[in-house]
C-alpha cells in the first residue's frame, strides 16, 4: 500500500513495505526547481530507503520514519493492505493479522489498535469518512464492516481524542475487496427540501464491493441506524433480446451468443386463466451457440422481429450475422446456422448499443464519435449473387454539437428503442446525477430523418424507456421510469406530457402509493401489452408493477401474492375512528389500478412477446452463488 498525504502538499508518502514496516518517505526539494514533481516511472526501493527517480527527477525522497507492524512470533512479515492518512498526521493501515491500527505520523508510535475480526484475517481496506475525518471504516477477508469513530474532545482539552468502535455490519458473505465514500448532493434521487435549501451540502455515501459480486452502500451519518442499500449484479440493460415473430431468444454472454425456441403462442381461449406460468428449461430449449473468440467482450446485441438477422456490437467493430434454422432434424428439434455478412469499411464502427427497427433496418449507437447511424440491410435481387445481403448507411445523426453545454450528454448511450411502428426512436444516456433521453423520427423516407426532441429533465435520472402504442389504434407515446420509481407519459408528437401525467402533475413521486416508493431497488424494465393499449408494466429485478392509465393513482398498491415473504405490511391505525369508513371506501376505489407483482426475482428480462403473453427470465440467485469460492470460516453463536 502506498499512499501520498495530501494535507502535506504531496511532500509526505506513506508506504507499506514487504518487511512488515510502514515507512514515512519526505521530499526533499531540489535546489534547481521550485516545483515539487514525482516521476511517473519512480521505484520504491526498501532496501537503503529512498525513492529513485526516473528521467526527470527534481525531488529526492528520503526515508524519515518507520513503524514497525507486530507479527506476533510469525516468521512471515505482517502484510500491509491499506493506508489511509488523516489531516493531523494520524496513519491509519489495515493488515493481515486482522488489526485497524493508528500511528502517530510524525514520532512512528502506535496510539490505537482494533481487531476488525476474530479469525485474524487480512484487513483489505480502509476508508476515512466525516466531515472532520472522525469516521474510519475498515473490512477484508471477514465480510464485517466496521466503523470506528473519534471520541468528542474531553474536558481536558487534549487534542489526542481516542478512537472507539461503535458499530459493525455484515451485508457481504465473502471477501470485501472494496472500500470507497463518495459524495452526492443528493441522498435520495429527488428533488428534496434538503437539496433545494442546502444545495451546497455534500452527503457521503459508503460503498463496498466484494467477492460475492453485490454492491452495498450506506449513509455514512447514519450509519448505526439505517440498514445498507444491497444492489445484485444483475445488468441494468438487458442481455436478452427477443424475436417475436420466429419465437426465438438470444441471449447475451461475454463472447457468445446462445438461442433458445419457444413453444406456442399461448392465447387465452387456450389457457385458462388461473393456469399457472409455463417453465421453459434452458437446456431444453436451446437450439444452437454462436461463439466468436476474440481479445474483447460483447458489449450489445440484437435479433430481428423475424429472426433472421443478428447484430452484435463490442469494442472493436460490429458484426451481422444471417441466421438460417432447419426443421429437419429427427429429434424433431430446430437447429440454428450462423452465416457472416460482410459490411463495408465505413459500417464496422465499436458499438455501445444496437437495434433493429422495421423493414430490418438497424440503428447503432456508436462509441468513438458519438452518433448514431441508421443502417439498411437488404437482399440482393442480382441473379448472379442470389442471396447476398446489401448494407448501406442511410442517416447519421451528430448527437453532441460543439456549442452543447449539458453535462449529461458527455455519457455514452446504453439503451435505443424502436417505437412499434418504427417511426420513432429513443436514445437513452445515465450520468452523475442527471439522465438524458432524445427522440429522434426516423420514418421510411431516408430524407426526413431529423433529431426531433431533447426530454427535458425530471426530477431523478431517468433508468428506463419504452414506446407504447403506435399500433395503428393509437398514438406513439413514450414512457419514462426514473430512479424513484417515479414516471412519466410524453407525447411524442406535441413534444409534452400527456394529459394524464400532467392531471398527476410535476413531480409525481407524493402522489405514488408507498408500496412504490418505498422500495430499495429502482424500474429497469417496462413492458407494453398490445391488447390493453390502455395499461402498461414496468418493474425491477424483483418485482413488477401494472399501470391502469384511465384511472388516478390509489394510496396504496396491492400485491401479489397477497401472502409473499418480499410484501411490505402497513401498520394499522391506532383507532379505528381516525379512518372514516367513507375515506376508506375512497382510497380502495381505485385499489385494482396499481398492482406489484412479487412473483418472480432476478429477473433478467421481462416484456410483452404477444397479445396477452408475457416472457420472464429469471437468474436465480442460488446459482451464482453455487459459483463463488468458499467463505471464511466462522464460529457462529459461540459454536
């Protein structure tokens, strides 16, 4: 661990060296510069204890002062994992003995020292949290988190105030490999009074991430009081695209693609209608592996309506593929045969997000100048090379001019999509506290493509979009959920939002019922049912909700199962009388508008395939657990 202290002005570095010490290296400036620089290439050499320089070396760096880590009778070295150094001198540093300890920076003693486990397991980070460095975090090996907190000043009036572990969480099951505090303006993702009065005031924000692939994050002032936010390692773009027409699904991995063949179109004069849902095994459905090997993971993919074309896009180019199935096999299974499509030298951009609108055109976001370009994919009617496809570009769109001042057009594009009459599109960009969405008309006259709107910003960063309708009975309108559950319904073609999100009003989060707003996770999916234009889903990896958009929103959703393990309870009324039975009847008049579904969990994907059928796959989270190795061993309630 080497650590460069900030509060010298970059003239003090801290080291932990392989001999089990802790070594405090001083500048000592050159008489030839006024500047104090570090070489890039500088090596750090233990051994007589200064820094050797590289080419341009202006500083030499003296060793001042070593600690010494105790090894308690262990031939090996004690291991230094983490450094962290405070504004007063104070040294904190992790080791593999399982110990948080604090050095005194400038005389080398040791003030402090705190197990941060039983077991003696290596302590891999350490963080330094508070608005006056009073707050010390530490985990490793042993999943525990533990806060230490600097003591108020004594009566005294000593400056040394002692340091005292006040609390520890254990959200991890395995090895926490990360630590860091980050700082937001904005804890909750809304527009809060405490951000409009105080819009100056930073929040931090704990984050640790380890082996067991989920991401914690905790209020470093209230640390001791609310429970940590868990988010699982579920992509929040899908890696699923689905082939309505041909019934067929791609799934995305790191460097293949594997297509899987639905059954029948299930109607509902086929099915009844408390039938339960139809499991569809992976292995048994799978109809054939498209593997490329390469040096570079894919980043996006797509499949036509129809099946027969499928892009896929990584960091190096792009790629098409033609896709040919045969029925004749003797199993009476469907069998798949990938054939490459040659593109021009001015189509293979590095792709961030691909897809396939109507008349097999496909729209790519590209990396590298930050556009996107609408491609034509059509069939060579030239006897003579029957069956070659033609690719051409028709349209690129310039999304970032140079007189552009929004910071959150600066993120790339991870989202595009298609509206059902493949008229409209919309790109979608995430940034630091900001979101961005366009809509772009894309009609089948090359010559009318323009870039038609900039949304403007809501009140949390937008996490997901969907076009619904534009089926020829209705209208397109573009849907938008954002961090806080909250969403909004646009009109595409006024450029505004819809009647029915302006009769709810701006912002609409006081108006969502609690079971809504109160959830942990936020909407990654929205799925539009052809059949009811009038009611759409949208939900995140462990629940969906379902939208009556003819109806005004209840205080409160009901869920299904009734009786679910994940379903929030309500806390009753202390009397009866503070609830007339008129304002009850009034709050459950509209109680079958808003429904969550807790049916399903880790959910990868989740829309509408057909009228009335609606395709879910799910991750289950037992088998990525079944992949981790194994976790410290710990002795459990004294056993």
């Amino acid at each position: 661990a080497v650590l460069l202290h900030g509060a010298t002005e970059g003239t003090v570095l801290f080291a932990g060296v392989a001999d089990g010490t802790i070594r405090r290296y001083d500048c000592v400036q050159s008489s030839s510069s006024s500047n104090i620089t570090m070489s890039t290439n500088a090596v750090l050499d233990s051994s007589d204890g200064d820094i050797v320089m590289g080419e341009r070396g202006v500083a030499s760096w003296k060793s001042s002062l070593r600690m010494t880590v105790e090894c308690l009778g262990r031939n090996t070295p004690t291991r230094v994992w983490a450094l962290q150094a405070l504004a007063d001198g104070t040294v904190v540093s992790g080791d593999s003995l399982g110990h948080v300890q604090f050095w005194d920076g400038h005389t080398g003693t040791l003030q402090q020292s705190f197990d941060q486990n039983d077991n003696k397991a290596d302590v891999l980070g350490v963080v330094v949290g508070g608005g006056d460095e009073n707050c010390v975090f530490a985990s490793g090996v042993d999943s525990r988190v533990v806060c230490i907190e600097r003591s108020a000043s004594t009566s005294t009036g000593s400056s040394s105030n002692k340091w005292i572990m006040t609390h520890a969480k254990r959200p991890h099951t395995h090895d926490v490999k990360a630590l860091a505090i980050c700082r937001s303006k904005d804890i909750s993702g809304t527009m809060s009074p405490t951000t409009t009065q105080q819009p100056h005031q930073d929040h931090e924000i704990l984050c640790t991430g380890g082996v067991d692939t989920k991401l914690c994050t905790y209020r470093v002032k209230d640390f001791r009081k609310v429970r940590p936010k868990i988010m699982y390692p579920w992509p929040d773009v899908s890696p699923v695209s689905v082939a309505s027409e041909a019934r067929i699904v791609a799934l995305r991995r790191e460097d293949r693609i594997d297509l899987y063949q639905l059954g029948l179109h299930r109607t509902s004069s086929t099915v009844d209608a408390g039938a339960p849902p139809v499991l569809l095994p992976e292995d048994k459905t799978l109809i054939g592996t498209l593997e490329i090997k390469g040096g570079h993971n894919f980043i996006c993919s797509d499949i036509s309506e129809d099946g027969s074309l499928l892009a896929i896009g990584d960091a190096v180019g792009l790629l098409l593929f033609r896709l040919i199935y045969d029925d004749n096999s003797e199993d009476g299974t469907k069998t798949v045969i990938p054939e490459q499509i040659d593109l021009p030298a001015d189509i293979r951009w590095p792709c961030l997000a691909v897809k396939f609108a109507s008349n097999n055109r496909l729209v790519c976001a590209t990396a590298n100048d930050d556009c996107i370009h609408l491609v034509g994919i059509t069939n060579d009617d030239d006897e003579e090379e029957e069956g070659t496809t033609k690719v051409s570009l028709e349209h690129s769109f310039q999304l970032r001019g140079p007189d552009s001042k929004s910071d959150a057009l600066l993120f790339p594009i991870h989202t595009l999509q298609v509206s059902n009459d493949g008229q409209w599109l919309a790109a979608i960009r995430n940034g630091l506290s900001k979101g961005a969405t366009q809509v772009f008309a894309i009609p089948s006259e090359v010559g009318q493509c323009q870039q038609w709107w900039d949304v403007p910003a809501l009140e949390a960063p937008h996490t997901s979009v969907a076009f619904l309708g534009g089926d020829g009975r209705t209208t397109p309108q573009l849907a938008i959920c954002c961090t806080n559950f909250s969403f909004y319904i646009f009109d595409v073609h006024q450029r505004r939002l819809s009647p029915w999100s302006e009769q709810a009003g701006f912002p609409v989060t006081p108006k969502l019922p609690m079971e809504m707003t109160s959830r942990n996770d936020y909407p990654v999916r929205i799925g539009y049912n052809k059949a009811t234009p009038g009611k759409f889903l949208f939900g995140s990896f462990g629940a969906f909700c379902a939208v009556d958009l003819s109806k005004p929103f209840p205080k409160h959703c009901r869920s299904f199962p009734e009786r679910h393990v994940r379903t929030k309870r309500r806390k009753r009324s202390k009397s009866i009388s503070e609830e007339p039975s008129e304002g009850k009847e009034a709050s459950e008049e509209h109680v079958d508008n808003c429904a969550i579904c807790l049916r399903y969990n880790s959910m990868l994907y989740m829309d509408f395939i057909g009228s009335n059928e609606m395709l879910v796959i799910e991750q289950p989270w037992l088998s990525v657990v079944a992949s981790f190795p194994e976790a410290l061993e710990r002795k459990l309630y004294g056993t």
